[in-house]
C-alpha cells in the first residue's frame, strides 16, 4: 500500500515595482528560463518569510516553533536562569555552551574577532556556535533542565555515557513544526539532522523581464536657498512581474519528523494537521519584505491551486517554458491563468492519478476564470486551509 501523501501548492501572484530578493549587487535577483531573463525569487527567501508568519499572525504557538541562532548559549542561559534564579551571567552562559556541545558534537566558544575587540577591562563576549543552530523550544527547554540537574560539575555531569545520550535525544525529538517542515542540519553531527518535509522551488515570472534603476534624491531639510542640490542621491533597481510559486509538501515525512505529536494528550494527525494548514496559509500568504518600504509591494496570490497526490509532487512550471506575452496592453495574468487552464489537464491525463488526488482551487478576479473547472472552488483562505487540513487527516487515518 502508498504511504505517501505529497501537497503541492501551485500560486500566481503579480507583484508591481519591487526588490523583493537582492543579489550581490543590490539587483532583484534573476534566472534564464526558456532561453530568456525572468524575475526570481530564491526559495530561501520565501521559506524565510514563511517561517516568520508563523509567529507574526500567530498561526503557531511559540512552543510549536523553534530558534535558529549562533547565539544558542545565550539562549540556554537565559531558560536556566529562569528554572533556577541562582544560576545567572557566566555559569549560566557556561553551563548552556556545555551542554549544547554534548548534545550537537559542535563546538561553542567567544569568536576570535569579537574577543581581539572587547576592550580591557569590558565583559568577556558570550560563547556562539560557528553556524546557525536550529532547535525547538522544547529542545531547549529539556537541554536548559539537563543543565541545572548537572549544574554542580557539568563537564564530569556529561562525561557520562547515558547523560550524553540523553542530551542528544533531547536535541533529535520533539521537533518544532518549522523543523520538521524545512529541515536542520547539524554539521559536526549529521546523525542529529533533519530531513525537510518542504521542497520550495525559486518563484520565477512567466513572462520577460528586464531590472530598472531608479534615480533617487534626498534633500537637506536645513538647506537654504544658497545651497541648492540634494543632501544625497543614489539609484535603486527594481522589477515587476507575474510570478509563479511552487512548494511540495511530503506529508509522510511531515508526520516522520513530528513524531507522536507536540503535546502527550493529542492524537498523531492533530498536529500534523496544524502543521500542514500553518503552512499552506503561511506560504500563500506571506511575502518576503526586501525593499518593502521603498516600494510597498503589498500584494496578495491571484490563483492558489493545491492538489492533494498519492504519487509524486508535480510542478506546472513547465506551462511557463514559453514565456508568456502582453497582447495588446492586457497584462500576463490572463494568459497565466489561460495557461495553466490547459498545462494541467494534460499532464494530469498523461501522468496522473485521477483516482487518488484531489485539487482545490482558490481565485480573484476574471482574468482567472478559466481555471474554475480545475477542483473544489474555495471561496476565502481560510476554507481552503480547512478543506486541506481535513483531507490531509482523512487520509493520515486510512494509513495508520
């Protein structure tokens, strides 16, 4: 029997002048598909924006969610302090580097640069791990717990072989949603890793499109007539464009990273239910914010199409490999949507499963008219999130 469960979420979404992602140089980031220059938009942005409308429209409880920081001592520190007054400032620091270190293999220390520049006679800067340390709130509260029951001597305290296993269980369990969504790696102890639930794809327009530059001034307000000029200027590029989305979400692996579930009282599919329902209304919804207050991007998807597969995840983009044109001043959405109203009955015919997925549709406007036909029409987000949630449960239950 298929114990896969693959979510695909398909999104249309225009976006006017803007500099959503930059690359090294300050320009929108950009791709060459079907042989000419499309906008792009890096996954690693959009996961990132993603992660952050968890907590930003409260979709998640903090305790769902979890903190990837160098900064992870300090972080430890200030949960022991909290379960024990007592331990505060250094032994705290300590005590959370100590115990990070058995639990991840990695090494936490003051980094060289920041030592050489604290001055005579200032704080010793606190300890940091050499990359970004992805954990759950869980994690580090049982991490900051091991550290005050091993608060007398640490170092022997973790010299143990079953104390150091314990430490590193807390570390591989009870995973936070957005952990088990996009995944952690842990270089110096690739046993504790995660595999990421989430594949996003880089968004990219289905049209042509060229980066502008916009010539800008700023004026001195304490300027007199006598000096005339700008106080500053400078130059901004930008693009717009219709993008197409993609993300595949495994809900196997999904439930894999889970586990039993965040809380001991619940079933298996309730939190596997809260984590996939997060993120479809996360993903539609969120917008990374680079240059946002330039150019106040503020857009919402004109078409979300979410198909619900026992197969494999199946992207659309291939509708896009001719790049679309403006015909007569109408704008790229209509000939999207024409688009995708005809790629995605064929390749369902030639390579899908009729019988084992479902497909809702979410749409503004009539230039996306023509995808109505394509599954369950959802009136709002909001039941198209209930609608995916519930039938992500159906079939959770049919598996276990």
């Amino acid at each position: 029997m298929n114990n896969r469960i693959f979510l695909d979420v398909h999104v249309l979404q225009t976006v006017p002048p803007s500099n959503l992602n930059r690359d090294d140089t300050g320009a929108p980031k950009s791709a060459v598909y079907g042989g000419v220059p499309r906008a792009r938009v890096s996954s690693q942005a959009w996961k990132r924006a993603t992660r952050a409308y968890f907590s930003d429209e409260h979709l998640l409880d903090p305790s769902e969610l979890g903190v990837r920081t160098k900064k992870v001592a300090e972080l430890l520190a200030a949960r022991i302090t909290g379960l024990d007054p007592a331990i505060e400032g250094p032994a705290a620091l300590l005590l959370g580097a100590e115990v990070v270190q058995a639990a991840t293999g990695s090494k936490i220390e003051v980094p060289k640069r920041k030592a050489d520049a604290a001055k005579d006679g200032e704080p010793v800067p606190a300890p940091e791990s050499k990359y970004l340390m992805f954990l759950s709130a869980r994690q580090l509260d049982g991490l900051a717990a091991l550290a005050v029951e091993g608060k007398a001597d640490i170092k022997a305290f973790l010299k143990d072989k079953e104390v150091k296993a314990r430490a590193k269980k807390i570390a591989d369990t009870l995973h936070s949603v957005d952990i088990a969504l996009f995944g952690r790696m842990v270089a110096d102890s690739a046993d504790i890793n995660v595999d990421a639930a989430v594949q996003v794809a880089h968004a990219i327009s289905v049209h042509r499109v060229d980066n502008e530059s916009d010539y800008y001034t700023a004026v001195d307000d304490r300027n007199t007539d006598a000096e005339p000029g700008a106080g500053m200027i400078g130059t901004v590029d930008f693009n717009s464009a219709t993008l197409y989305r993609y993300a595949a979400l495994g809900v196997h692996q999904l439930a894999r990273n889970l586990g039993e579930g965040l809380r001991d009282d619940e079933p298996r599919t309730v939190p596997v239910r809260r984590a996939v329902e997060a993120f479809v209304h996360g993903f539609v919804s969120s917008l990374p914010t680079g240059k946002i207050n330039t150019f106040g991007h503020h857009t919402l998807p004109d078409v979300v199409i979410v198909k619900l597969r026992a197969t494999r995840p199946i992207s659309f983009v291939g509708a896009f490999e001719e790049p679309v044109a403006a015909l007569q001043g109408s704008g790229h959405l209509r000939e999207a949507s024409d688009r995708l109203a005809e790629y995605i009955p064929d390749v369902e015919r030639a390579y899908g499963d009729e019988e084992s997925t479902l497909t809702w549709v979410l749409r503004v406007g009539a230039n996306t008219e023509k995808l109505a036909g394509l599954g369950t029409q959802s009136v709002n987000l909001t039941k198209l999130v209930e609608s995916v949630g519930q039938a992500v449960t159906e079939r959770l239950e049919k598996l276990a």
